[in-house]
C-alpha cells in the first residue's frame, strides 16, 4: 500500500496553550509498509495532541484540517497515510523557557531573584528555583511568590520546641550559598547577607510571619521603607512606624494596634542585627536577641520561661 507522507514542519511552542509558528518545509515519500512508520490517533486539539505524545515521551505531529495527531519518536520519523492524503500539519514543542517545573531544575537559565522568577512566570507556584547572585554560582533558593503579590525570597525558617535550641541557631547562621537547606535545618542567614542584599541588590522589604505556642497568635507583618533600610543598615532606631508596616490579614497579633505606638530597633541590641528589636512596641516584640535571651513573637518573654519558647519564625524579603 502506498504511505504517502508530507511533512510541512512548523515549529510551534507551546505556552498555556498559545503557538508561535516558524514554517519549514520538508517533502519525503515512500511505499514501505506500516513498519517503522507512526500511525494517527484520534485527537480533538493540538493541546490534546501534546498531552497524549508527552505521556508516552515522543514529540508531537498535529494535523489541524482532519483533527489526526502523530506521536513521534523523533522530529525525523516518518508517518503513514494509507490514502495519500493531505498531511500538512505541525510539529508541536513545549517551549522550555516557560516551564515552571523546569526553573525548579538546572535545565534552564538561572533567575536574578525571586522577582524575576515571578515575572517570566507569573503562574508558577512557590518552591525552589535557581537563583544566581553575583560572586556565586546558581544555586537553589525558596521562592514565596503567592503570599502578598509574591517575589519574596525566605530567609529564615525556625521551629523550636526547647530553650537549648537557640544557641545552636544564634552561633551558626548560613551563608547565601546554603540557601537550598533553609526547608530541612533551623536556618538563619548571615546577618552579613541580609546587609549585602540589601545595600547592593536593591532588597527594600522585610515580611515576618511567626507563631508561639503558648498563645497561639500569628503574627504576619510586611516592613518596608527608608526605617527598614536604616535600621538595617545602620542600627537606625525609628518610632512611630505608620507608612513603614502593614499586617497582613491572617495576622492575630496584639501587636497590630496604632501604628504610632511601634518602632524598629534598638540601640545595644543587636546580636545578630537585622533579628533584634525588629518591631517593638510598649509590650509585645519580634526579637532574637542572644545577651538575654530575649525570642519573641508578638510576646515580652525571657528563655527562663521554658513553655513560652516553642513557636515557629519565617523571615522573607523582596
């Protein structure tokens, strides 16, 4: 029987089901039987087409006038017309680039931030992604990029449950580079980073989300502005914090009254800085602070205090 086989190749990625098309012209006949030649499969859709290809890992060949997809095993694979049909159709790629999964891997060209990860892909879900900051090669960095409009990169994750815990934690803060480990240890990054990100990366938010056991009440809480820059920079006390904070609405702190009453810092305290003083107020506080033993979250608390301790700290800046 005689397979008559067109080829007109159009290259055509796919992106949430949009095309982009560059023709190319190929031309190949032949009178061998079905053997080594690919078959059609009933489709409705180029989309279609795509899903049922990808599940058995061949490319895609879609004939849009009589609704036929060829599975292929590669792009030089011939297929089978039993009545020597028209078969000008399309060879349909997924467009890497665009593939949130594959950020999530090293098959791509690593993201500056988490910024930018947002922007390329604005539907992709939160999660590691290759980050490339300068002086370091890529490496893999949490990328919250849902809460709060995203593009927030996590910077501290602490769970404690005992008071011994927090010299381990407050003594061994992680580099920049070991980012990747902040979902599996009781990760601090280097104050150093956070200055660095700050003065040379044009970091200018700080979001907070921590929770204490013993009162179960979530603080959530976003900084930002000239405040949040000088204290990090350099130590800077400021009162009176309206215009430089908003709590977010799953937040349950007491902390959240008159923004008036809340200042940032403290000058002696700031062991490491960045982690110290960070929001105070008359009573309640976000504090490390290692001299006195002072872990706060939205609480006035000493360590002596052992069932006060437990509680849950994630940092995260933009």
């Amino acid at each position: 029987m005689l397979a008559f086989i067109i080829f007109v190749l159009r290259a055509t990625f796919v992106y949430s089901q949009w095309y982009q098309k560059d023709l190319k012209d190929v031309i190949s006949f032949t009178n061998d039987s079905t053997n080594g030649l690919s078959e059609s499969i009933p489709v409705r859709s180029s989309i279609e087409c795509v899903l049922k290809c990808k599940v058995k890992y061949m490319t895609s060949y879609y004939v849009e006038t009589n609704k036929k997809c060829f599975c292929l095993k590669n792009e030089e694979q011939e297929i089978y017309s039993p009545n020597e049909e028209n078969l000008n159709g399309e060879l349909l790629k997924e467009h890497e680039s665009y593939d949130c999964e594959s950020k999530k891997t090293d098959s791509l060209e690593p993201m500056l931030s988490c910024k930018e990860v947002k922007e390329k892909c604005p539907d992709c879900s939160s999660g590691f992604y290759d980050i490339k900051f300068d002086n370091f090669t890529p490496i893999k960095a949490f990328c919250d990029l849902e809460t709060d409009g995203g593009n927030w990169l996590k910077i501290v994750n602490i769970n404690v449950s005992m008071a011994n815990e927090w010299s381990t934690i407050m003594d061994n803060p992680y580099s920049l580079d070991q980012l990747k480990e902040i979902e599996s240890k009781q990760f601090l990054l280097n104050p150093n980073d956070v200055l660095d990100l700050f003065k040379t990366k044009g970091y200018t938010e700080m979001r907070v989300k921590c929770y204490k056991d013993y009162h179960q009440r979530t603080l959530h809480v976003v900084m930002s502005g000239d405040r949040l820059i000088n204290f990090i920079a350099h130590d800077t006390k400021s009162s009176g914090l309206c215009g430089n904070l908003r709590f977010l609405e799953d937040s349950s702190a007491t902390s959240s009254y008159n923004c008036n009453n809340l200042s940032i810092g403290y000058h002696g305290h700031t062991n490491p800085p960045y982690y110290s003083n960070l929001i105070m107020s008359a009573g309640p506080h976000i504090n490390f602070e290692k001299g006195s033993g002072r872990y706060e979250c939205d609480d006035n608390t000493w360590l002596h205090i052992t069932k006060q301790v437990a509680g849950t700290w994630e940092f995260y800046i933009r």
